[in-house]
C-alpha cells in the first residue's frame, strides 16, 4: 500500500506488480504513516488531517473506517496484539481497539513530537520520539511500561530483529539525528518516569479569630506582625509629637540659649 500527496491511495500486488485498487479519502490530507494488520486483512493510514483510517484490503474501493482523536498530524503507527498505537506531533500516544475503532487510552510520556514505533506483533509496542527517548508500550496493559535513554538527537527510526533460528524479536534497533545506530535489549527497558503537574502554591491570606475574652478580632500569623510594626511606628510618632510639645510649651532650646546670648552681649 502507498500513499501520495494528493490524498489518494494505492493498493498494489507485489506478486503480480499490478496495482489493485485506488481509493482517494474524504479529507485532503497528506499521508504521514501507514502500518499492517496482517491477522486481520487490514491497512492502517494516519495523515495531516488529525485521523486515522483503517482500510481492509480485500473490499471494494473506498471502504475505510476513520479513527478520530489525535489534535494534531499523525505522524506514527503500530498495531500489535490487536490494539493500534498511533503517536502525533503533539506527542501524544493513542491506542486503540481495532475491532471497536475505538479509543482505549491517551497518554503524554514524550513531550515532544513521537517520529517513528515499530511492533512485535504480539504485545509491545515501541515509539521514538524528538525528545531523544524511546518509550515501550504493552498493549494488555494500556500504558508505559519502560523507557530507552540515550541518543542525543531525534530518534527517526525504530526496527525489531529477531535471532536466527527463532520467531521471537530480542533486539531493538534505533537510529537517531545524532548519526548512532543503537542496539537495545528490550527488557532492558527503564521503568518510565513519572511526570505529574506542578504543585500550585497556595497564597496564605491572614485570618482573624475573635477571642473569647474580649470579644475583638485576633489577627495572627504575618498580619499581627504587620500590625504590630504599624502600632510601634505610631506609637513612636505619637511620641515625638508629645516630646516637641512639651519643649515649646517649656521654651524649647531658645530658653537655654538665652544666658549664653546675654553674655556674650555683656
């Protein structure tokens, strides 16, 4: 199956190299990601246009079903053990039943843009994203179950081997911006970290009681302090007041001066 920029696919037979039907979508949209679901006959496209569609290979033209709930392009997907995981360039990760078309779960582990998955088929799913991780997914359980750390750039593509002599993929093989080829074992997974929202700081506003003695409102905490700085400070000033009135009624500094000024005039 591919795809082209004028919202159109094609479904080719590679044994014969003829095409077998063309089948254009609802929606003008470039084609971002496509994936196989080889137990079930089915083709899955995700595009620009925020959606997923998920053609069967064996109806006639035009028959697809939309999966909708990405807010931004789809750029990656991957179906293992029944459950399509779609990634966008919000950084969202989206899975899905493939026989209800619907949403299973939501999650946010790469910040950034999710660039490329790749599956085994089974039950894990791995996705590589701009943020420099790669995360693992379990399709049972609906979540992150491990995170790769290493590259030190985008990681454009994911790919699964297997070792020779046995159906079973042991190795996970990435490839970055940074121009590394890294080879993972994927048990060897970090447990994935966990982002939870800052804590917002609540503003202590001062509260006041009223006493059982006198019946007047107690203030306590930063507004008593407040208040007792403002009532030295008035007290001070209440006290200077007093201190100069007195000197003017008593004469002041003049009544003091006045026998060193009769003395010098003598």
């Amino acid at each position: 199956m591919a795809s082209d920029v004028y919202d159109t696919c094609h479904v080719y037979d590679t044994c014969h190299t003829r095409r077998v039907t063309q089948t254009r979508a609802a929606a003008p949209a470039a084609a971002e990601a496509a994936t196989e679901a080889a137990a079930c006959g089915q083709v899955v496209t995700g595009s620009d246009d925020r959606d997923l569609r998920v053609w069967d290979v064996g109806a006639a033209a035009g028959g697809s079903r939309v999966l909708a709930g990405h807010r931004d392009k789809v750029l990656c997907c991957a179906v293992a053990g029944g459950v399509l995981v779609s990634g966008a360039d919000d950084g969202a990760v989206c899975m899905w039943d493939l026989r209800s078309c619907a949403l299973a779960a939501e999650h946010r582990v790469h910040p950034q843009a999710v660039l490329c998955a790749a599956s085994d088929a089974r039950r894990y799913v791995y996705t590589g994203g701009a943020d420099h991780d790669i995360a693992r997914w379990c399709t049972r359980a609906r979540a992150c179950v491990g995170v790769f750390t290493g590259h030190r750039g985008p990681v454009l593509g994911l790919a699964l081997l297997s070792v020779t002599g046995s159906s079973r993929f042991t190795r996970l093989v990435s490839c970055g911006r940074d121009r590394d080829l890294k080879l993972w074992d994927p048990r060897a997974a970090a447990p994935p970290p966990v982002r939870s929202a800052p804590a917002r700081r609540r503003r202590r506003w001062p509260r006041a009681s009223r006493t059982r003695s006198t019946g007047r409102r107690a203030l306590s905490g930063f507004a008593a302090a407040q208040r007792a700085s403002a009532l030295d400070a008035r007290a001070a000033r209440s006290r200077g007041r007093r201190r100069r009135a007195g000197k003017r009624a008593s004469g002041g500094w003049g009544s003091r001066r006045l026998p060193w000024v009769a003395l010098r005039a003598a």
